[in-house]
C-alpha cells in the first residue's frame, strides 16, 4: 500500500525510514498518511530526512509509457529548472511547460512579453507554455482547459520543489502532500484530472547539486522558497565595494566609464543583501554566515567550501543568472562583474528578461 500524499510504499518497521506508519493507523485509516507527510500536512514538520535517487537515471523508463510530459519551471530561478539534460531525455516526447511564480516578477514584465522570452528560451511555441502563478491563480484557467482536452495521460516532471504538488492539486480530484520542503513526492501518483477520464502523473522530484538551494538545509530551502515576493535593490557601487547575496555568493565589478554601472539585484524575499568594502568581504562570508548573510539560515561552518571566481561581461541586452539564489538585471552598462560562488555552482549570463519600463499589457490571465 502506498501512502496517500506521498506515493511511497507505506512500511510500519522502521520511523526512520521513508514511508513509516504506525501499524494500528494503517488498520483503521482509509487513506493512509506515512508520519511523514502527515507532519508535514498538520505541523509543518520536516520529520525524516529522505535520500532520494537521482530520478533523472530513472525518467527513460518511466517516459516510455507517456506521449505528452508537462514540464514544470520556475521563471524565478529559469537556468537552475530548465535543464538541458531533462530535455535530452524528452526529445520524442510532445513536451508543454508550465512556468510557475510570474506573479512575483515586476509588474512591468508583461506576459505577452515573458511568452515571447521564453518562446525563445525554450524554442517552442506559445501554444506549449502555460505562465501560473499557484498563489494567485493566474493562467489556471488556461492551463486547466488544455488539461481537460486532454486525450491521455500527462507525465507531469520538474526539479525538487518547482511547485509541481501544488499545481496538480489545483486540477485534479484528490491531493498529494504539498509542502514547502524538497523532495516531497516519492514515488508516482496519478491524479485524476476534474471532469476528465485521464490523469496528470506527479513524479519525484530531480535532484540537482548546482544550485545554491541545494547547499541548504531542508528548513532552509523552505524559507527561501516558500516567498510571496521577490526582494529587488538597485546598485551604483565603486570598484572598491562588494556586495554580498546571503554568505554563498559575492561581486565585485570592473569598468573603465566615467558613469558608475548600475544593476538590480533579484532574490527571493529572505535572502539578506550586504554591500561593504572589498576587503572585508571575504571574512563576512565565513563569520557572519547565517546572521547577517542568509542563507544560510542559521550559523555555518564555511572555511571548508572550495570556492571559485570567475569574471563576466555585462551588458544592457543581458543578465546574470547565480543557479538557485538570484539573478541581476542590468541599468546601465557595460562593465565586468567577477563573481565568488562555491566551486560546484553555475553561474550564466542569459538575454535579458527584464526590459526598460514602457507601457503594454500587465500581468493578466
């Protein structure tokens, strides 16, 4: 038997493993909740930390039973969800993505203009990409139609927490656990979408160890993630000034103008910006990790993190995009901007999404 919010098989030996449930309420329940997801559901509780397999080794035989997959993104942290490995594997599948969080992007980004990014980003046409927003409803309606015209069943993928419970939870008739903690779906459930004979498939979510989010605790994640807004702060530094995002991640710049650059910094609500001297930036990092500088979110040893500096030219036309932490919008340029991150994140420079303000068609579905 399988538990009800997770898909994991249900197990009465051993708490600590996934899956355990005392053995008198598996005998007296009808939908059986393993502890874990039922402290999730009722306390909020991250109760067993889970090791999950790379699903990604596992997706070519599960795909084999599916036509149509639809791909979950966050447009928030787009580099660190959209991944090229992922779409290797779904070159003979009919792929859709639904691109959740743009209710959190400015408001002047108009969706006719996030469409037509994306339709560049993704290569595909607009009729495949689905802008939402769980919080607050936006493009539900759009997607839910596409769902309902549905002939089969959809394989519904994503990297660890994009959002994927949530969205499914908004069209089908039963809910899996939905939580702000990675990893929260276990095996595969299939959810029967509303007025409909077919199904959205929910899959474990990929795991993925390039990102910032990654490097934090499961509560961590949870509170950078879970964020109804985004923080956003215009810089105009000297080259003698850094600015620190939480403790993982400092930048610097270089430019030979006479004007100072000037770039927005984009990051969920809780992570802490700090900008001071350059010469004192680096031993910030290590000793006020965790206080000033979130994440991470409380107190961490960091003298034994390999870190790299690599350096990038911006631009007006782009952005710089730190995988699973934020990304910056360029004002005025160009300059160069070296950045300090740990060795195994990615860092990219990507076409802007963000563009000068001017009038158009606002978030609408």
């Amino acid at each position: 038997m399988k538990c009800y919010g997770c898909g994991v098989e249900l197990q009465t030996i051993d708490p600590k493993k996934p899956g355990y449930i005392p053995e008198h309420v598996l005998e007296t329940t009808e939908e059986p909740l393993c502890q874990r997801c039922f402290r999730i559901k009722h306390y909020g509780k991250l109760s067993v930390p889970i090791e999950e397999e790379l699903f990604l080794h596992k997706i070519d035989k599960i795909l084999k039973d599916f036509n149509k997959v639809l791909y979950v993104i966050d447009i928030i942290d787009f580099e660190g969800t959209y991944r090229k490995e992922i779409m290797d594997s779904l070159k003979e599948k009919e792929v859709y993505f639904a691109v959740t969080k743009f209710d959190l992007m400015p408001r002047s980004l108009s969706s006719v203009e996030a469409q037509e990014w994306l339709k560049e980003m993704l290569n595909t046409d607009s009729s495949h990409i689905f802008l939402t927003s769980s919080r607050n409803g936006f493009g539900l309606k759009k997607l839910e139609k596409f769902l309902k015209s549905l002939k089969e069943d959809i394989l519904v993928i994503g990297i660890t927490n994009v959002g994927k419970s949530s969205l499914i939870s908004k069209f089908t008739n039963t809910s899996p656990t939905i939580s702000p903690f990675p990893g929260t779906t276990l095996g595969l459930l299939k959810r029967k979408i509303k007025n409909s004979k077919y199904h959205l498939v929910d899959t474990p979510g990929i795991l993925t160890n390039d990102r910032i989010i990654d490097l934090l605790t499961p509560e961590c994640q949870a509170k950078i993630l879970n964020t109804n807004q985004l923080s956003r702060k215009t810089y105009k530094i000297t080259q003698d000034r850094a600015i620190l995002i939480g403790a993982f991640c400092k930048i610097e710049i270089e430019f030979e103008a006479e004007f100072l650059p000037i770039f927005q910094i984009f990051a969920p609500k809780n992570v802490k910006f700090h900008e001071t001297k350059k010469e004192k930036a680096d031993d910030l990092m290590i000793q006020r990790a965790g206080d000033l500088l979130i994440p991470p979110c409380e107190k961490a040893e960091m003298k034994d993190i390999e870190w790299k500096e690599e350096r990038y030219d911006l631009t007006e036309e782009k952005e710089l995009v730190i995988f699973g932490l934020a990304f910056i919008n360029v004002k005025r340029g160009p300059f160069k901007i070296m950045v300090k991150v740990p060795k195994n994140i990615k860092v990219v420079v990507r076409n802007r999404l963000l563009k000068p303000k001017r009038g158009g068609k606002k978030h609408e579905s």
